[in-house]
C-alpha cells in the first residue's frame, strides 16, 4: 500500500496554507510535526478527500482518491481537531451511530464497538451520556470512532489533546500496534508523542515540509548544536533571553540549561547528544514552538 502526496497545495485567496508539498506513505506511523498555523490540519483534510486542493493530487496506490469516492472513504478513519458529537447519546450508542453511517452491518458493528470500548478503557462507561464525559474520555471516543472500519489509512488530528499521561501512553502504544501494515498519520505539535513512536517524521512550517526522516536522522542533524551549561540561578533569565533554552533544572544555587545555539554558548558549556525535540527547537525557536 502506497499514499503518494504529490505537490500538494491549498491557497484561500492570498493565502497559501500548505504550498506544494510531496511525500510517499508506506505502512508505518509518521508524525506530522509543526507549530499551530503551520498548515497541518488543511493538509489533512486534503488527505482525507474533504478539502479540494488548489493543484496537485493525492494518490493510493496509484488511484487519484477524489476519483475513488466511497472505496477511498471504506479504507480511511479520521479524528479531526474538532471533533464533535451528540451529548445525549451514550458512549455506546453514539459508535454505533457512526458504525451506521459508515455502512458497517449491525451484526459486525455490535461486536466491534464492544472491542473499541474495552480497547480505550471506556467500557465502564459505555452506557453514560458522553455530556458526563471529561475532555480524556470524549477524545477516546474520537479515538474509537476512527477506529471502527478497521481502515487501512488511519489519520489523527492531536488525538492526545485532553488526555492524561497514562492515557496518551496507552494510545501511543495502540498505534505502534495497530499501525503493522497499514498506514498511520499522527498529527500533534507535541513532540513527545512523535518520537516514541514515529516510524517516519514530517515538520511543516508555513504550509511546507521543511524536514523530512527519521527520529534519529532529524535529531542528528543538530549534532554539535546541542550544550549543557550550568550558571547561578540569578544568571537564567539572562540566558533565557540571550539563546532558545530547551529545558533547565536547578541543582541548589545553581541551573543547568540546556541550550540550542549553532556555536558554543560559552566556555564551560559542554555538547550534548541531541534529540527530536532539539531540532524541533532549532528551527521553529522556543517561542514560537
């Protein structure tokens, strides 16, 4: 299975959104990576055959899938940013709604909507209005609902927002599982999420892909840019303003910053080895990240 994204691009009058980018999807998981206006949700909505592109197409396997209509739309499961749904149904209800519109037979539904419950620790709750719901347990049930064909194309919008840290551990390891042979489009602007489980990393910036690879591969090109440097507590304001400071912790009167600077920082600062939320830091600077 092949999802070519060929110079794919959205203009809204002025306006370029996503500006000619290409790719090949093969089974795996891939981070789609950016800060928020980026362009990450427009270019999955064109992915997803619900936004018309300005020009260029998106091919699977070969098949342009604005022509595929309803066989596109069989293969595909999606968790838009906004996901929306009706406060009055219950958890079990509201999958088996959507189980309907996807034309899922009511015999195979039944069993499938009872295994997403149990998969996304909503089974205790299966019978309660999702209105009783917090934020965690409505994105599960985003989550279970883009889940429930089985697609082979299976595309999320910041599926861990709202959801605590055990939460978004249970579903990074979902997907790792889940993603064997099919093809996984993960989209967050938490970098975290991505490196555990990314097969593959994307990062756009201003409607393009500005990296392109794997964890390792993005991670290493800020080798050498990477410093640990410890300085008195009263002095990390300065640095803060000075350089982009990833992380820093205090060891009594003093802090060790970790900073992200092409030379060395200062004499004592010594290199560090680099991860994705490095390079990440390197491009878009740590206000705008």
């Amino acid at each position: 299975m092949e999802l070519s994204i060929d110079r794919l691009t959205k203009h809204y009058g002025r306006k370029i959104a996503v500006d000619c980018v290409s790719a090949t999807l093969t089974p795996g998981v891939y981070g789609l990576l950016g800060a928020n206006g980026a362009g990450k949700t427009t270019l999955m909505r064109m992915l997803c055959a619900i936004l018309e592109p300005t020009s260029g197409e998106v091919r699977l396997d070969g098949k342009e899938i604005a022509a595929m209509g309803e066989n596109y739309r069989d293969v595909l499961g999606y968790l838009p940013q906004d996901f929306g749904f009706y406060p009055t149904y219950t958890a079990a209800e509201f999958l088996s709604y959507i189980a309907a519109l996807k034309g899922i037979p009511r015999d195979h539904a039944g069993k499938r909507v009872k295994e997403l419950l149990e998969m996304l620790d909503l089974a205790h709750v299966a019978d309660k209005k999702i209105r009783t719901f917090s934020g965690g347990m409505k994105q599960r049930v985003g989550i279970a609902q883009a889940l429930l064909n089985a697609p082979q194309i299976l595309i999320l919008d910041e599926p861990t927002s709202g959801l605590d840290p055990k939460e978004r551990v249970r579903l990074r390891n979902l997907l790792s599982e889940y993603a064997g042979d099919k093809i996984v489009i993960l989209s967050t602007h938490i970098v975290s999420d991505v490196e555990a489980i990314a097969d593959q990393v994307l990062v756009m910036n201003a409607g393009q892909f500005i990296m392109q690879g794997t964890v390792p591969e993005l991670a290493g090109r800020v080798r050498g840019k990477v410093w640990e440097l410890t300085v008195p507590r009263t002095q990390a304001r300065f640095w803060q303003e000075e350089v982009t400071v990833a992380n820093y912790r205090h060891e009594g009167d003093n802090v060790v910053l970790r900073i992200i600077s092409d030379g060395k920082p200062a004499d004592q600062a010594v290199p560090c080895e680099p991860i994705l939320d490095d390079a990440y830091l390197y491009h878009f600077g740590a206000k705008e990240a």
